[in-house]
C-alpha cells in the first residue's frame, strides 16, 4: 500500500474522530481505512491508536507519530503548492542563455518591458556564442540562432534575424567600397568563428565575440557580419555603412530551445509567448 496515503488516512482519522468519517471525507471505505492504518503501524512496528466500539484514541507512540506526521505531510503539501504556483503564475528565477550579441539595446528594451509585465521573476541571462548544454548548466531556455536547430531540443521559432555586412566610412574611404565578390580580395574581413564565411576577405581578426568584432568595425579595422539588432543605431548615426554588393546568407532564424515540454513553468512559457509576441506585432506594426 501507498505509506503517504496510510499516513493521510491516520491523519484523518484522528482528526475527524472515527474510521468512519476519514473514509467519507477521503472517498473510500471504512474497512479499506483500517486496512491503510494496519500498514502504517506494521511499518512502524509500533500500535498508533487504542480502538473501542465507541471511541478511539493515541497511545504514546501514536501521538508523537501523529505530530512528526502533521508536520511531514504539512511541509509536502506546501512544496506542493509551491512547485504548482510556479505552473500557473510566472515567478522565480528563469535562466536564459542567448548569443553575446543580444547585450544591445533592443534587447535590453525587451528585458526591460518584460519585467514590467512579470515583477516576480528574475532573470539570470548569460550570453555566448556557443552552444550552451542546457542541462548540464542548469539553463531553463536558449536562444539559438541557427538555420539547423538541434534535434534533442523542443523549439519554437521566433523571429528572423538580419545579418549585414558593414564597415566604417573611414574604412571605405581608404580602401573603396566592394562591387563584386573579387573585390573582397583587397579588403580586410573581421570574421565571426560561429558561422562559416565562404568570401575572399583578408582575415584581419576572427572572434567568437560579435561585441568585439563589432568594436573593431567601429575602428575602422574591415568589414564585418554583423546582426542588425546590434548595428542599426551606428547605421542610422553614419557611424558604420552596410555593403549591400555582398551576396548576403539566408536569414537565420532566431528559435526558442528547451528540454521539456511536460510541465513547462509558467516564467518559461511566458517568456517565450511574450517574445513571440512582441516580433508578431513588430511585423505586422
């Protein structure tokens, strides 16, 4: 028999007074009560209730079982609540992983509205370019950029993400603007090492860091691929420009990944309907 059911049932009975009434309040019947109070002390090995006709009640054993009972059965039913509340209200501790990238602006802005919408989860977020084990870190969600998401991970597709090649106008003047993918043979590529490049650039440095390569672009060192979302400012201030004689990759797409679909927490599946949200409108604004 099921001891934690015994123990609910002996629970019962004390505090309702009789087999009976525990059997009515818990749905099952009254022989079937005394079956789970006979496992319980056969268990133990120990006689938890002194029986009569007319009425019951605790031998010594019985009563300090009934009282370490109350209390175990208590803390499991608030752990209970507790681990349920997080199912049906977004709350805790959510731990992202993202590309460096999203350490921009718009991403910031959608952090920042999406705690407004949910004040009682924190967010733990860390970025990298690669590919973050999930279990082993203990994440809760990744966000992947990939044209080929992970077959062991439940995604859900987000949005699509621009890359553009861009450099410095000072750049540019020093050593034109590239026309044709023979161009490119004169120029200095500031080349991610996340996705592969297949173009004539002269390596001036490779990074797994879009934030460095962006910096480098700024300083006038190439041409760079880079997302817009981190870019789009320095375009709209002139201070990269994008090279659009570039034969430009298939947009990727940006997926939200996770392990379990089976009781997805509530902070989970509200970041990732508020993402997908947000872009939805994005696109149809």
């Amino acid at each position: 028999m099921d001891t934690l059911q015994s123990m609910w049932v002996f629970r019962n009975i004390v505090e309702l007074g009789s087999f009976t009434r525990a059997a009515e309040f818990m749905d099952i019947s009254t022989a079937m009560a005394s079956k789970h109070l006979h496992h319980l002390e056969k268990s133990i090995q120990a006689k938890l209730l002194n029986r009569s006709s007319r009425r019951i009640s605790l031998t010594e054993a019985g009563q300090e079982y009934y009282h370490r009972c109350v209390e175990a059965l208590d803390t499991l039913s608030e752990a209970k609540n507790m681990a349920q509340a997080g199912t049906v209200k977004p709350q805790g501790l959510l731990k992202i992983t993202a590309p460096n990238w999203c350490a921009s602006r718009h991403f910031g802005e959608l952090i920042a509205e999406y705690r407004q919408q949910y004040p009682n989860v924190t967010l733990s977020v860390y970025l990298d370019s690669q590919r973050t084990d999930l279990v082993a870190e203990g994440i809760d969600l990744a966000l992947r950029v990939t044209n080929n998401p992970e077959p062991n991970l439940i995604v859900k597709p987000i949005t699509k993400i621009n890359f553009l090649w861009v450099a410095s106008p000072q750049y540019l003047h020093q050593h034109g603007i590239p026309h044709t993918l023979a161009d490119l043979k004169q120029h200095y590529g500031l080349l991610p090492q996340y996705v592969h490049l297949d173009l004539p650039l002269i390596p001036a440095c490779t990074s797994n860091s879009a934030l460095l390569l962006h910096q480098m672009a700024l300083n006038h060192m190439g041409l760079a691929y880079l997302p817009e979302w981190m870019i789009k400012e320095d375009i709209e201030q002139q201070r990269l420009q994008t090279i659009s004689h570039i034969a430009h990759r298939e947009s990727p797409t940006l997926y939200a990944a996770y392990m379990n679909r089976e009781f997805l927490s509530a902070k989970v599946r509200s970041f990732i309907d508020f993402l997908a949200m947000k872009f939805a409108t994005d696109r149809t604004g």
